[in-house]
C-alpha cells in the first residue's frame, strides 16, 4: 500500500508542484515563495501553501491523493452508519485519525491522514478479520468533523439509557440515620446510576465543556453545560434519577453522602485512552434537592502561548519585556471563568528555565507543570493563600506565583515580596487594569508600597471564535450609535488604520464585520475562545497618581494617553480581522 501522512506524506516535490501549476491552482512564483518560507521554518510545503491561504487544505489533500493513486474522501460531509462508524472503537479512530465510513459486502473503506499507517490497518483487520480494508484520504477538518458523530451516538446511547433503566432507579428519601446513607450507597452502585454519571461525563468531555450543572427541579434534573463560556440546556434526567446521580458523585468525591444541609467541595478524576481529568465538585442545597457543578480541567493539556491567548503585536513586547524584570508584580484581572490563570500559566511557560526556581500556591492546581513547586491551598487544614505564601518566601524562590489576591494579609504579603527582590504574579477579581489599583487600596496596602513594586497589570476577557463559515456584513447607522455607548469609533478607526486592517480612505460605513453562519458541526457558528486584552504598564507618571490616591478612571484617562488599548479596542481589532464577531465583543464588554 502506497501512501503517507499530511505532515510526512513521501510525494516527490517537483511531481507535486508540477500537478498544482498544471491544475492552475498556485503560480510558479507562489509555489516558490512558498518553498522558500517552508525550508526556512522547516515545515511541509503543503502546510505552508494552506497556512498562506493559497489553496485549500481540501485541494491539497486531493493534490497528494491523485499523486499518491489513492482515493480522495470529503469524509466530513458523510453520513456515517451507527454500525459501520463503530466498526473501529471510537479511542482508536481518535487517536489514529482514522473513520469507518462506507461498508459493501467484505469491503470496508476507511478515511485515514495516513494511508501508511499499517499497524492501525492490522488492527482493524485482526478485530474483523473477513473484511478487506480500503483506504482513502481525508483532510484534518474532514476527520475532526467526522470524529463528532460518535458524539452524537452518545446522546442516542443516553437517550436508551434513561428511557430502559430509569425505572429500575430507586428514589431514596432524605431521612436522617444510617439506614438513608446505607440506601444512598446502594443507589449509588447501582448500574443505571452509573451509567448515568458515566454518560454525562463523557459527553462533557466530547462538548468541550468546561462545566457540568445538574440542577433539581420540581419534576425533573436539568443538565447544563458551559460550552465556550456559554450555559446550554444539554440534557433532561427524571426526577427519579436524581438521589441517585448525586449520591454517585459525592461517592466519587468521598463527601458525606447524609449530609443534604451544608455546602460539600470535593474533587476526582476521569480517564480514558484519549483523556484525563481533575473533576472539581461543589455540592449547594437548593429548594428542591441539592445542585452539583463539576468543573472539569485537563490534566497534561498542552501548553498555552501568550499569542495563542490572543495577545500580539505593541501588548505582547511589553508583557515580554516586564518578564525580564527580576522583581515587581504582574497583575491578571478579571471576572472569574476570563482565563486568569491560564494566562499565568502561558507566562511561567517563558519564565520555566532551569536557573530559576518558581513556586506557586493555587486553588486549585489547575495544570501540572514540571520543575514548577505547586502547592494546593487547604483551608480545612489551614492552608490558605497568605499562610502558603508566607511558607513559600522562605523556599528561596526567585519567582512566586499567587492564584488569587482575595484579602488584605495575601495583598500585604505578595507585595512585600515583590519588594524584597522576588517577581510575584498574581490574579485580582477587578472589571479593568485601572480598577486594581484602588482595590489594592482598599486591602489596606499602602500607594507608595503599590507604586513602588507593581509593573503590569493585564485586563482580559474571553470572546468566542468563529467555527470557520461566517459571513460579511457592514453596520447600519442605527448601530452605530449603540456602539458609540461604550466606545469612541474614531479612535477605533484610527487604530485601525495604524494595524493596516483597513486603508487610510477607509470609514466605518465601508469595513467588512462578519456574522457566525451556523452549520452541523457548530449549531452557533462559533468554537473555542479567545482573549481580548487591555495592558497597562505602570509608567513613573502612573505611579504619581497612585501615590495621590488617583480614582481608577484618572488612571485609566492616562494609560490611554500614554497608548494603552482597552479591552474594546482590542475586541474591535479581532472583529476586523474575522476572529470573532463584533456582537460577541459588545456582549462579553457589557455582562
């Protein structure tokens, strides 16, 4: 069998360009620029032709299929069979890139990035021995696509779950005694309940969900999932099943299962070949029953970047150039669920070198980072932030990361240790970069200690990204002056223009905006989200006004002046370029 992966596909060269300038598809002079940026930064030609927008990743990959002799397959646009789709377990299609699609007799044809990769082949062929394995090529996007219809399996699978094993849920009432939490542990181990709990989680994981809400009402279990910040209506449980799941859950999370008066915190842990999650549970009396929600945080997720997050050009050298400094605060503020603390950790990701020694004291740890001393607050043991910190001063640290400044004596601590040589970074819950500097104040830290210690202070929100469809539009006079509410617009075309995003002529009457445009993959058009971002470096003319106790918007007034963007100036920039839309700015602005 013939063939390669996308990213080491064996296709000679010189027949590859040939194909592509005889389809007309690239000149010979974007073939050969493009050869020249790709052994520059040694990746695939094909790569750097789609990443440059020359062709499409779908031309390309039936470029190197008729290349190769190996079908072409737009997998993403079929409609796969339940019982062809699950003739390759779902933990190998996802880990090998390869989908079952069409099944004709013993002829079995699969679409795969790799046509070479025979071990993943034999396998399929050792699990179903009389079928004969017929390989075609797919794009990355087309497999991703395809890869969500097990996903949708999973709703049928949960679907037959409650509707042929609910019934066989026994509801435990609240009484109180030994004989109820003995009752509750049975419900617990029960197979339907299980499977429940189960299902739920796993749908979350293939949602992307960052959140699980399972909330009693009167006649029923309402779930709800926090998909891109966003709460959804996911799934109904019956009223009979609720006892039951919570009871599992607490389980899990070794929490008191008689205990329905009192708020519970626990945690556990969820793995599969193709994941593994740290479960965060918080456990609320409410009217009717008791609500749980589960936060769910990838373990050995991959390492984030500042120009992932969103932060580029001017606002990333000045980050860059405050972490060099060996001693001050950095500052991250915001709402909570704005991505503060992955923020700090895409920061300690170009701190991490082997000659420094970074502590951090979290709640919770969110990312497992080596050679970083991370230390879990436990506030039922009295580990909290301050005392944590307090300990951490004396572990000869060079650089000291503080998940939450949530009180005066944390306030107090982080900068005194700023002040003694360390670099501190931390989060504070305030609506703007100006708004930390009078809450520091009002922690009872003094304005000459703040001025003299604090470097930068970082504003952030998250706006959800387009999917990939979207479609142009322009604004209408009677929006603009909606939008003028929370913004000057000729300051925003100004910076603009100063981007090159838009030609010096240019007004806001003729620039393009674009809406999400739903699709089947994406019911709101968008997917993942990204920052937008307000940086303001504490200059020496912004520590007199802190000294003078300044109000937080004076403070602002200046860090304008003196070129700092705000978030909506920020969100404007991303909007034009077609990251995200300008609703979704406006929206996440004004919460």
């Amino acid at each position: 069998m013939r063939g390669c992966s996308q990213a080491r596909m064996k296709i000679d060269q010189q027949q590859l360009k040939a194909f592509l300038l005889d389809a007309k598809l690239v000149t010979k002079k974007q073939y050969d620029d493009a050869f020249k940026k790709s052994q520059e930064i040694k990746r695939n030609i094909g790569d750097v032709l789609v990443s440059e927008g020359l062709i499409s990743e779908e031309q390309m990959a039936s470029a190197k299929a008729y290349i190769l002799g190996i079908p072409f397959m737009n997998i993403g646009e079929e409609k796969i069979p339940s019982e062809v789709l699950r003739i390759i377990p779902e933990s190998i299609a996802r880990a090998h890139n390869i989908i079952a699609f069409k099944k004709d007799g013993d002829n079995l044809q699969v679409a795969m990035l790799d046509p070479d990769d025979l071990r993943t082949v034999e396998f399929i062929k050792k699990t179903s021995p009389s079928l004969k394995i017929l390989p075609r090529l797919a794009t990355p996007e087309g497999i991703k696509s395809a890869l969500q219809q097990y996903q949708k399996n999973l709703e049928t699978e949960f679907g037959d779950i409650i509707e042929k094993e609910a019934g066989a849920i026994k509801t435990v009432k609240s009484e109180n005694g030994a004989e109820e939490q003995e009752d509750l542990k049975k419900a617990a181990e029960e197979l339907p309940v299980i499977r429940i709990v189960d299902s739920l989680m796993k749908h979350a994981v293939l949602q992307r969900a960052s959140d699980i809400h399972i909330e009693p009402a009167e006649k029923e279990v309402i779930v709800r999932y926090r998909i891109d910040g966003i709460l959804k209506d996911v799934m109904i449980l019956p009223v009979t099943a609720a006892s039951g799941v919570v009871a599992r859950i607490k389980v899990l999370s070794n929490l008191k299962l008689d205990e329905h008066r009192l708020p519970q915190d626990g945690r556990f842990k969820i793995e599969s070949d193709d994941f593994k999650y740290s479960v965060r549970v918080s456990v609320l009396p409410v009217f009717n029953g008791e609500k749980i929600v589960m936060r769910l945080l990838a373990e050995g997720a991959k390492a984030y970047t500042l120009e992932g997050l969103g932060i580029l050009g001017a606002g990333l050298e000045t980050i860059r150039y405050n972490l060099t400094r060996p001693s001050g605060m950095i500052l991250i503020t915001g709402p909570t669920g704005c991505g503060k603390t992955t923020t700090l950790y895409a920061m300690m990701e170009i701190l991490n070198i082997p000659d420094v020694n970074i502590s951090t004291v979290e709640d919770p740890i969110e990312y497992r980072m080596p050679r970083i001393n991370q230390t879990q607050v436990n506030t039922k043991i009295g580990l909290t932030f301050a005392s944590g910190l307090r300990s951490l001063v004396r572990q000869d640290p060079d650089i000291i990361m503080v998940g939450e400044i949530r009180d005066e004596e944390t306030a107090g601590l982080a900068i005194n240790a700023a002040l003694t040589g360390h670099q501190v970074l931390s989060t504070l819950h305030t609506n703007s970069a100006a708004g930390a500097i009078p809450r520091l104040i009002d922690m009872k830290s003094e304005p000459f200690l703040i001025s003299s210690t604090l470097n930068l202070i970082i504003a952030q929100r998250l706006v959800r990204k387009f999917a990939g469809v979207k479609e142009k539009y322009r604004l209408k006079p009677a929006e603009f002056k909606n939008i003028e509410k929370y913004c000057d617009l000729k300051k925003i075309l100004e910076i603009l223009r100063h981007e090159k995003l838009v030609g010096e002529k240019t007004t806001m009457e003729n620039i393009d905006f674009y809406r999400s445009k739903p699709s089947k993959d994406s019911p709101d058009g968008y997917l993942g989200r990204i920052g937008i971002f307000e940086i303001l470096p504490v200059t020496d003319t912004i520590k007199e006004l802190i000294v003078k106790k300044a109000t937080s918007n004076d403070i602002e007034v200046l860090a304008i002046k003196e070129g700092m963007r705000t978030m909506i100036e920020d969100g404007f920039i991303k909007a034009v370029q077609g990251i995200t839309s300008l609703e979704e700015v406006l929206r996440v602005i004004t919460e």
